[in-house]
C-alpha cells in the first residue's frame, strides 16, 4: 500500500510581496516533511521571492507553472 501525500492550496492572489511569502513560510511550519502545498499568486516579483524563498529555507520548488495572469507554484516541505 502506497503512502499517500498530502497536498494543500494557499491562494494569495492579490497580495504583493513580501506577503505571498510570509503567508507561505506560516503555513509550511503546520506541514510536516514531505507533503506539498500549491501556491497561487498574481505578484510578478512572487516569483522571484518564492524561490529564493525556497532555496534559502530548503524546500523543494518542484514547478512553477503561468496560467492567465496567475503564478502556480508546487513546493515540497
């Protein structure tokens, strides 16, 4: 039996940065190591900041992906 992971949405659509980040960083401290979280923003600069976010704090930026003014980021704690 396969284990499964759990995966969870954070929209911060509307918020400039640095908040898309902060409500990030919030979030991942409730998650434990493994499970992943979506994040959708509509910051252009969130792009830059979730992954310099996610380098820093060693989590894996899996994808990121534009879809009709909106940012899509996989992140694995």
């Amino acid at each position: 039996m396969s284990e499964q992971i759990k995966r969870e949405l954070l929209d911060v659509t509307g918020h400039k940065c640095p908040i898309p980040v902060l409500r990030l960083r919030k979030y991942l401290e409730k998650l434990e190591t493994g499970e992943e979280i979506t994040l959708i923003a509509s910051d252009p600069m969130a792009q830059l900041d979730i992954a310099h976010f996610c380098h820093k704090a060693g989590h894996d930026l899996m994808n990121i992906t534009k879809e009709g003014g909106k940012i899509v980021f996989q992140i694995r704690k």
